[in-house]
C-alpha cells in the first residue's frame, strides 16, 4: 500500500456491489505516503518511503524475479 489512491478507488467499486465483508492484504505498508484515509486489514510490514524491488515487484521490468524484498538505491551519480 501506498498513497491509497488505487485502493480506496477499487475499495469504492467493490462496495458498490455490496458484499457482506471486505478486507485489505498487502504484504508491504508504506504509512508516510499516505494521501487517503485507508488502512489494511492484514498487513505484513511497514517500510518506510523506499523504492523496493523484488518478490514481484520491479524497476523498468528488472529485479522482479529476485528472492527477497529489497531496496534499490540510486546510481553513482548520487554521490
């Protein structure tokens, strides 16, 4: 989760069709960024506002495939 923009729009669309009960799952949390007042119901871990890879989540389709959840952190020429 992370601004919650994506999820309080499919949030609203699913309930539009009112099932008895909604959750959220999100393995990875970032609070910092949030912009809508939406939380998860189960929820694996808070980060902080990091750009992360791995574990399905990529950068310009690379790094998806890596075992673990990891940070990617800027090029040389950052300094």
């Amino acid at each position: 989760m992370d601004t919650g923009l994506t999820l309080t729009f499919i949030q609203n669309m699913l309930r539009a069709h009112q099932p008895k009960s909604l959750k959220i799952a999100a393995l990875l949390d970032k609070v910092s960024r949030r912009t809508e007042p939406i939380r998860g119901d189960y929820v694996g871990f808070e980060i902080p506002d990091e750009f992360v890879v791995g574990y399905g989540l990529d950068f310009a389709e690379h790094y998806r495939n890596l075992p673990d959840i990891c940070v990617l952190e800027s090029g040389p020429e950052s300094g």
